[in-house]
C-alpha cells in the first residue's frame, strides 16, 4: 500500500507538476511544466531525488495538508509561511512530516510560485509521458481540497537541510536575445524598450505575463502583415495596444504579434516569480553570451547539492530529532593537516 498525501484546505491555484513533456510542439502542445525549473532541482537536491519527480506548485498561498505515513518534504520557490502543527518551519529547506501532522502553508511573502516537495514524488498517471498540469491543453486538473494524492517509493532518509535563496523573486535584470521580428522594431524603438523600467501586471497566468510601463506602446513596421508561426516560451511580443508580453511555458505554439526579443532560459524564472509590481528591465545581450550564461547555469543546477546546509535547532523543540543529521564533518582528532601555502 503506498503513502498518500491529503490536501485538507486546498489554495485556490495548486497543481501537479514536473519538468514538463517536451516533443509535442509540431501536435500543437507546450512543453508546460513547474513555472520555475529551478525550484524544481532545489528541491530534488534537498531530498536527494531525481528531479524528473511530480511535486505541487502553488501560486499565491499554499493550502493545508496531512500523510497517512512519516514523509519527507522540502519547500522551494515563493516563500511562504509554512508550519507544521503550528510550529513555523525554514522555506527552502527539508524537513520531516510525521504521520497525522498538519501542513500548513500560506501565503507567499516572496515570489509568485511555490513548491512542495515529497520524498517518492506524487505519483498520479501520467499524460503523454508527463505528470504535468497543462490546464491549457486540459491535461489533468486544478488540486481541490478533499483530494489525496499517492506517494511514491522515497528511497533517500535525511532531513533538515537549507539551501541559500538567490535574487530571482525581486525581479531586476532579464537577459534577451534577438527574436524573429527584432530587426522590424526601429533601432530607436529597440534602445527605447531596453532603457524602458517595466513593472510586472497583475494579468499575469502559466501563459504568460503582461509588463506596464509609462508612455507610448511599442511597435513594429508592417507589424499587421506578419503570419503566425512558431513561437517559444520566452518570447516576448508586443499585443496590439503595443504592451510587451512575455509568454510562459504553457503558451499556444504559434502566433502572429511581433516579438522585440526572447527572454533567455535561465531568466525566464525571474518573470514568473515577480510579484504584481515588481520592476523588470530586459537587456539584449548576443547569442554568445546567452550560451555563456546558460552553460553556467547548467553548472550552477548540478552543484546545488553541494551548497547545501544544516538547520541549525533547539533539540528540545525537535519532536523527529533521530531524523536531523546532528553531526557533520566530524574528524577523529588524530588527522594531520598541512598548512596554507
């Protein structure tokens, strides 16, 4: 018999989630999947899992949930409040959930999105060789509160490790790259959209995302006559009231508004996690550099285990103390160690 997870007091935008289905392009699907990858590997590195695992993406606030079984659980993405039978527990960080116990997790006070992640994944049926949500594509459905959802073999045992937060829940900079209409935007049309300060707009879905700025829209010569054609998650086209808008991971496949540019991969999180009103400028940098970036950042996902660390607390407040590693890096005091050279 395999665990399972009850959602008690479901959000009101929670999920099923993974890295997506990529391959279905030219059937006309998205690849869709977690809005923030990199939420994804954060918490398959806290609870030393693969990340190809389904966990629950929550937008705005979380909801309340209790196991029928100990599980372990790790929280990325938006920070939100997150308590375990009223005891405030680390975001970012894994931890154990004890049979009974009840999950509470609230509103978000950084970022957009949330993550919850359980030891063994959620483990629905997939579709088309994902478990994804692709409420677009009507490809399984929104989480309701009453639903229990089943929990797959955990084969990892830790808890109680904290990964650092970066700066891609405050907005700031977007790299891009140029698009397939960036030469129909004037030069000057172009200086002005990267010397434009956004701020992200409320309408804002899986889909994409509206930026508002002050002043005259943007757009494009002969921007009526272009034929749809294939498009990407990233790219950013300017809507007929000449508004940028920056399409996310369960955009359509193809489309006819102009695009200025395309919002580089390991960027496009720091759209889908700033809050309504947070600023954004996007910077156009050239392919090099785009590749640069990625590959780093590639490099950066693979050594998230390693930037990892222990909760550091009080024992006496610790009712699953034998789950905490409370010893680490410890030496037998007969080592030799050479000196700085």
């Amino acid at each position: 018999m395999t665990a399972t997870l009850t959602i008690a007091q479901a959000g009101p935008a929670l999920t099923i989630q993974d890295l997506g289905r990529p391959g279905w392009r030219a059937q006309g699907l998205t690849k869709g999947g977690a809005a923030d990858p990199v939420a994804v590997y954060e918490g398959a590195a806290l609870l030393g899992q693969s990340p190809d695992l389904a966990m629950i993406e929550m937008i705005g606030t979380g909801g309340t949930f209790t196991a029928d079984t100990d599980l372990r659980i790790a929280l990325t993405g938006a920070n939100m409040t997150a308590k375990i039978d009223g005891e405030a527990i680390v975001w970012n960080a894994s931890h154990s959930l004890p049979a009974g116990a009840k999950l509470t997790l609230g509103g978000a006070t950084s970022g957009t999105y949330g993550y919850l992640h359980i030891g063994g994944g959620i483990a629905s049926d997939p579709l088309l060789g994902a478990r994804a949500t692709h409420l677009s594509a009507g490809l399984g459905a929104a989480l309701q509160s009453g639903d229990t959802l089943h929990v797959g073999v955990d084969k990892g045992g830790d808890t109680g490790f904290k990964l650092p937060r970066d700066g891609r829940f405050d907005g700031g900079v977007v790299r891009v790259v140029t698009s397939m209409q960036t030469d129909r935007f004037a030069p000057e049309e172009r200086d002005r959209f990267a010397n434009t300060p956004f701020t992200r707009d409320p309408r804002a879905n899986r889909m994409g995302v509206r930026m508002d700025h002050d002043g005259a829209g943007f757009s494009a010569e002969g921007g009526l006559t272009i034929l749809s054609e294939v498009i990407v998650p990233g790219d950013i086209q300017i809507t007929g009231d000449g508004a940028p808008f920056v399409l996310m991971g369960e955009s359509q496949t193809t489309g006819g508004y102009p695009r200025i540019g395309t919002v580089i991969p390991r960027d496009l999180p720091r759209v889908a996690q700033a809050p309504a009103g947070t600023k954004i400028t996007f910077e156009f940098i050239t392919l090099d550099q785009a590749i640069a970036l990625e590959t780093q950042h590639r490099r950066d996902i693979k050594a998230l285990a390693g930037q990892m660390t222990a909760l550091i607390r009080d024992p006496s407040t610790i009712r699953d103390l034998l789950s905490y590693q409370l010893i680490s890096g410890a030496v037998s005091g007969h080592e030799t160690f050479e000196k700085d050279s």
